[in-house]
C-alpha cells in the first residue's frame, strides 16, 4: 500500500468526488445532508487508513476529535445494517486504496456484492452490474498521485 495515497488531501478528493461536493463546502459548518455524510466518511477514512490522532484529523477539517471520534463511529455502526452506508463505504475504501482518485459518483452505485466481486450502478436509467475491476478500470483512469 503506497503511504501518499493516505494523506488527508488524497481522502478527501476521493470522498468529495464521491459524494459529488467540493472540498471547501465540506470544510465550512454548513449541515446539508451531503456534507454531514462527506465530513463522517472522511473521518471514518482517516481513522482506518491514516496513523493520525482524531486531533489531527479534526483540526484538518476544522472541528475539534470529537466530531471526527462521533463521525466515524457512526458510519461503522451505519455499515453493519445500511447497505447505502456499506455501498458508500466499501467503494470508497477501494478507491482510496487502489488509487482511483476518479471514483464514481454515489448517486450511480446501487449495490456492491464483494463476495461476488461485482458492482451495480444505474446508466440512463437502467440497472448494469459489472465485476469491480472492469468497471473501475474502464471508467475511471488510476491518477498519479
């Protein structure tokens, strides 16, 4: 696993290209659904991915570790029942580990089966499921970081 994938800047384009918002809006202390789910999910990435203190990661976002301890505990306790959450999380773990820095959009994934290795998403409005590797090596070019 190369250890510049892991910076914070790398996690955060990643999940703000995910969830289809811009860095800037997740830094500011606007509650918008999206970037609520933006902020948990990046510090549920820091947390896992990074050897970073919650201090660190909450003074890169602007809020102190609780928030970031409160948000990535509530996306493990989403994973365990929300398959949305689980979908959300596991595609963006990926991308952040493989290096896909264009990850798909949230809004196209409809299911993510690991244990098939396959991924769902909606294409003009029709469900097309594909093994994860083709899809995200044929929609989304691995950047150089």
């Amino acid at each position: 696993m190369n250890k510049k994938l892991l910076s914070f800047n790398n996690i955060m384009k990643v999940v703000c290209k995910y969830y289809g918002v811009k860095k800037e809006d997740v830094l500011t202390v606007q509650r918008q659904q999206e970037l609520v789910a933006a902020r948990h999910m990046f510090c549920n990435m820091c947390r896992s991915y990074t050897s970073s203190t919650t201090l660190s990661i909450g003074r890169y976002i602007g809020r102190d570790h609780s928030t970031v301890v409160f948000g990535a505990n509530k996306i493990d306790m989403l994973y365990e029942f929300d398959k949305a959450t689980k979908a959300d999380r596991d595609a963006i773990s990926y991308a952040i580990l493989n290096g896909h820095i264009n990850a798909p959009l949230c809004k196209d994934i409809v299911d993510i089966d690991w244990k098939e290795g396959t991924v769902t998403f909606m294409r003009k409005g029709v469900a097309t499921t594909e093994r994860i590797i083709r899809f995200l090596n044929k929609n989304h070019s691995k950047e150089a970081i």
